[in-house]
C-alpha cells in the first residue's frame, strides 16, 4: 500500500493534454493549484484547447513526439505524477493499419516507463477503455471480469499497456491508476460516434447514415465531467499498487437512441435513417463491441457515482457541438 495523496500542489505531467479528454483534465488539475506541463505532439490534439493556460505560471508545455525516448528521458524530470493519456484512440483503423496502435500505444508507454524508471517517478495514471474486457459475458461488466479476449487492435494495445504498467510497477516500485472508461462524450469531442453524426447532419439534414443495422450496438456514454471527477477521486481515495477503475455511465443504450438524440439536439424532427448493415452481424465495424455497460460498484462504495446517464450525455454533448 502506498499513500494517499491529494491532487493539490503537485507537479503533474500530462500526455496528450492537448487532447479532449486531456484539456478538460488539465482544465481541472489547474483549478485544483497543480502545476501541469503538457507533453503533446499535436497530431489529434488541438492548440487552441491549450489557448486559455498559455502564459499562466503554472503551465508549460513540451511540444514533442513520445516516441522520442532520448528527447523523453531528457524532460520527463521531477513530477510527482504522470498522467498518460496520449494514444491514438481510433478504434476502427486498427482494421486497416495493424501498426499504428502498436506504435503509439504500446511503444509509447513503453517509453514513457522507461523515462520515469530512468529519473525515479513513481506514479503513473493510465487511460485505458471498456474495449479491453472484448465481448463480455458479464453485463454490466466489473473489473475483475475475465478472461480479457480484446476483438480490436486498439483494445489489445491498451491491454498491453496495462499490463507493462503493473508489472513496471511491480518491479520498480511504482503505483499505478488504470482507468476503463465507457465512450467519453462531452464538449471538444472530435471523434466518436456523436461527432460523426453531428457532421454527417450539418451536411444533410434529411438522411443520416448510420453505421451497423438497426438499433445498432448498445452501450454506455460517460460525460467529460464524470469522468474527470471519476479519476480524481480514485487518485485521492485509493492506494493500492495497481489502482483499477471502470468508469462509465450507469446505464447504456442504443445507436438509434443516441441518433435520435442528436437529431433532436440539431433541432430536425423528420430524419430519416439509412443503416449501412455494417459487418459481422451488424457491428459498425471490425472489431466494434456490440453491447458495453462496465459495472462500476468498485468506484461507488468508494464514494463516486457519475452525475449523468447516457441520454443526457448524449444530449449535452451534441447540443455542445452544435453550438
Ligand atoms: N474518448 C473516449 O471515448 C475514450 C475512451 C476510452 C479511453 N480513451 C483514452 O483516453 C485518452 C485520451 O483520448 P481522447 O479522446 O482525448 O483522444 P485525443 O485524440 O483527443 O487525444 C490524444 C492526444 O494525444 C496526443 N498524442 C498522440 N500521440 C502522440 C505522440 N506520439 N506524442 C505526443 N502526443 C501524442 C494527440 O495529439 C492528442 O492531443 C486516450 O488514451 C484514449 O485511448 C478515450
């Protein structure tokens, strides 16, 4: 067991901050009287999420590329934690490019392991996904849930990840936070289911495409704020050696429910819907769970239950990317 530590006053690091979910984290951690540097290489991420820290003292950012063990090593010097979230995390390319999340998942913490072996830091925060548990027989699906079989070269990525991390953890005594979030929905989304059928909507407003056959898969959605205050609070609550988190929604639901949420938050009543029948009996694509709802009673009789449900995450976010 290690310490409990508040997130406060602490020199944090953050991989991908430039990211969705990383600039609503550091958004957070700044709040909270962190002093954050930003590790980012743009190539998902977004200079202008960064735009309202420039220039406040307790921020800096290290524009580099992660796969840059030497460029690593050199900066990734004197935090207490590292929060890692860079990755590439487009599910469906692992289908057609089998490198690409080797790359800059595995590879990637792999260095980034490294580099806090190297200079003595001793915690790490990961993000992981519900993908790792693949088609899950358990619904809603709990942490110890096994045997983990992923179906995406993504999912298996994040598994690997994992599993460096707690053995890096094991052997240098590190403590480790790995999080599974359920689909993370909120405003700065730039991919993701919502996104694409807000975009495909702003084009046509009268057919929607739809990936996979009706009602297509049904799964959780976890808004940006619940999950920001779901990892600082298992941050601040737990201390085990490998710290491991579901975090989702407490609800999932269909792509048709999700569609007619975002039509309904465009403001267009008389869409009609046209479902591509997707692949492998009706999955948007290869390696697209079916059904996803992660079970989340580790958090809870911690103290943590998320704010919102699906539908209202829904409904929130694509009334965000409307805007
Ligand atoms: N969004 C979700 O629904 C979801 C669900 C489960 C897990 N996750 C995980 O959460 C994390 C953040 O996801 P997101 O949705 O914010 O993605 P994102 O694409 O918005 O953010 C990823 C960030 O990492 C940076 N990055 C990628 N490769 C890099 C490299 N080699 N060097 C430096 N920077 C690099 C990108 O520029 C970007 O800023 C990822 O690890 C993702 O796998 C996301």
């Amino acid at each position: 067991m290690n310490e409990m530590s508040e997130l406060r006053k602490q020199n944090i690091a953050v991989t991908g901050g430039a990211g969705f979910i990383g600039s609503h984290l550091i958004e957070r951690l700044m709040k909270m009287d962190n002093q954050i540097t930003v590790f980012d290489n743009f190539s998902s991420g977004i200079r202008e999420f960064l735009e309202p820290f420039q220039g406040h003292e307790n921020f800096t950012l290290v524009e580099m590329d992660l796969l840059d063990a030497a460029l690593l090593e050199e900066r990734l010097k004197g935090y207490d934690w590292v929060f890692h979230l860079a990755a590439n995390p487009d599910v469906r390319l692992g289908a057609s490019n089998t490198y690409v999340h080797l790359e800059q998942n595995v590879i990637v913490t792999y260095n980034i392991l490294e580099a806090m072996r190297k200079n003595g830091l001793d915690k790490i925060v990961f993000t992981s996904t519900s993908t790792v548990y693949g088609e899950a027989d358990e619904i809603p699906t709990p942490e110890e849930y096994g045997p983990l079989i992923p179906i995406s070269l993504y999912a298996s990525s994040k598994l690997a990840s994992e599993g460096f991390i707690t053995a890096y953890c094991s052997n240098f005594g590190m403590s480790s936070y790995l999080f599974r979030f359920a689909n993370v929905v909120g405003p700065r989304s730039t991919h993701g289911v919502i996104y694409d059928l807000v975009n495909k909507l702003k084009k046509d407003s009268a057919t929607l495409e739809i990936l996979g056959s009706e009602p297509g898969t049904q799964k959780s959605y976890l808004y940006i704020s619940d999950c920001i205050d779901g990892m600082i609070f298992a941050c601040e609550n737990s201390c085990e050696m490998a710290n491991i988190f579901n975090i989702g929604s407490r609800d999932h639901i269909s792509v048709k429910t999700l569609a007619n949420s975002v039509c309904e938050a465009v403001g267009l009543s008389k869409v009609s819907y046209r479902w591509t029948g997707g692949v492998d009996g009706g999955r948007g694509w290869k390696g697209d769970v079916k059904i996803m709802l992660l079970g989340i009673d580790k958090l809870k009789k911690l103290g943590f239950v998320p704010a919102y449900g699906s539908s209202d995450a829904v409904l929130k976010t694509a009334k965000s990317l409307v805007e």
